[in-house]
C-alpha cells in the first residue's frame, strides 16, 4: 500500500505544476517583486482558513527562533524563483528543481538522520538523470547539456534557490514537528510577506495598480501554493523530507505539457518529455 505520505506529495506536485505555469504566465505581465509577494499574500487566507480548522498549537522560542530566518531566507528565495521565471521558460526552469532531491539526501541525512533504502536511493538519482536528460537534444557531447543549461539566466537563478531549499526542506520538518502542518507554513509564509512588502515597494514603485489589475491570477497563484503547503508540510509528517522532495517533481512532466498546450513553449517539447519521464519512474522506485 502506498504511504499517504507519498500521495499527499502527489497532489501538491499536481497543484505545483499549475502554479509554475501561472506564474510564467502572469510573470510576462509584472515584474518578479509583484509576483513574490503576491504568491505568499494570497496564500495567507488559506492558511488562517485551516488554521481555525486545527486549532492552534502550543508555541516555544525556539519555534520562533526557526521561523523568523527561515522567513526571511524564504522571502529572498521567492523574489529569486520569480525572476527566474520571468528571464526563462517554465518548461525549462521548472525541470532544474529535479537536482534538489539529490542534494536533500545529504543534508537530510546530516540534519535529520533520514537515510532512504536502497529502491528510494535508486529512484531519487534516477529522477536527477532525467532532468539532466531535458537537453539531450541539443548538445554534440555528453557534457554539452549542463553547459547549455547554464547559459539559461533563468537556470542559474534557480540553482541558487535548489541549493537554499536543499537546506530548507529540512528545516521545515523540524518546523513542522514542533507546531503543525498549517501553523508552520502560516508563520513562515507571513513573516516572508512581511519582509518582501518592502522591498516590493521600492523595487516596483506601481506594485498597487499592478495587483489590482492582475489580482485574479496572482490570487489562484497564492491560492494554489497555500493550499499545495499544507499538504506538504503534511506529507513531511509521514515520510522522509527526500522523498517528499523528489514526488514533488512530478510538477515537471506536469508543467511541461501545460507549458506546451496552455503558452505555446513547443521547443524541444518531445525531448523534454523524455527526461520527465525518467523522473516519474524514479518516483515509482521511490513508491515500491
């Protein structure tokens, strides 16, 4: 029988592969500041929602001692995932976030002692193949993808954000196991917010007229991604943060078919599929 953990890692990839290409689509039209602010804002409702649901937890020192940097490191990483986006396609930038799970073995298992069996090891490296499989197409030499993938500005912006969530994902099941799937995610997502609205303000001086306008897909952007964080959170209660990270990307295949049917990103689409691929037979090794 499949962990629950796993599926609630499934349905959050579903809602994560939406959300990427929503937030490619309305990134064409603001700026990554707007963008950042608004994906956390618009999630806030969501979480006060569930939290009246749940109830509120018993809060030490230490809970907030963790959610006040990791507020503000999440608030950077946002703006950062933003831009990416805006300098790149979202069936590009989208597959880089498959090398994470690779990265998470290690610091997991510093952090937290999370050591995965052999299977789950397998398919966690297999789904880094695939993405490294996505540019395949284009190159003369074995080497030639990472090389092309580098030169994406969107790509290297997002390398710098796999590398902080390498880290993050950890700190979020300590978060997690110290207050709830819903308290954790509210604080850090308000505490983000409160250190993105001023730098939003400074940086993109129409940011008012610029959510009026697109409110309605800024607001399913936030919507989906406060829905889709509890649910993780949840799954990170269940089963090893290295699994839940890899299931998660599954968004890829996701957001690269609806990249191709809902923006028109149709280069180079079949060979992308392909390296998706190879990323959800790693997942399936990680169910067995």
């Amino acid at each position: 029988m499949i962990e629950t953990g796993l599926i609630l890692a499934f349905i959050v990839a579903m809602m994560k592969g939406l959300q990427s290409v929503y937030q490619r689509k309305d990134a064409l039209d603001t700026d990554e500041f707007v963008t950042a602010f608004s994906s956390r804002m618009f999630g806030i409702p969501v979480l006060i929602a569930a939290l009246f649901y749940t109830g509120i937890p018993d809060l030490s020192v230490r809970f907030f001692m963790l959610a006040i940097p990791l507020g503000a490191v999440t608030a950077f990483a946002s703006v950062l995932i933003a831009k990416a986006y805006k300098e790149s396609d979202a069936s590009i930038v989208t597959p880089m976030f498959a090398v994470s799970p690779i990265l998470v073995l290690f610091t997991s298992f510093i952090m937290l002692g999370e050591v995965p069996d052999v299977m789950g090891g397998v398919g966690v490296f297999l789904i880094a193949i695939g993405a490294y499989a996505l540019k395949l197409d284009e190159s003369t030499s074995p080497l030639e993808p990472l090389k092309r993938l580098w030169d994406e500005k969107g790509v290297r912006i997002i390398m710098a954000v796999i590398l902080l969530y390498s880290v993050t994902a950890n700190i979020d099941k300590i978060g997690v196991q110290m207050s709830s799937p819903v308290m954790w995610p509210l604080a850090t997502y308000t505490i983000s917010s409160v250190f993105m609205l001023p730098l939003m303000m400074k940086k993109s001086p129409q940011w008012k007229s610029k959510i009026k306008k697109e409110w309605k897909p800024l607001g399913l952007l936030g919507l989906l991604g406060g829905a889709a964080i509890i649910l993780q959170m949840a799954a990170l209660e269940l089963t090893l943060v290295s699994y839940v990270i890899s299931i998660k990307r599954l968004s890829i295949p996701i957001a690269v078919a609806f990249s191709y049917f809902m923006l028109g990103e149709k280069s180079g689409f079949k060979d992308r599929m392909i390296g998706s691929l190879l990323m959800v037979a790693g997942v399936l090794l990680i169910s067995i």
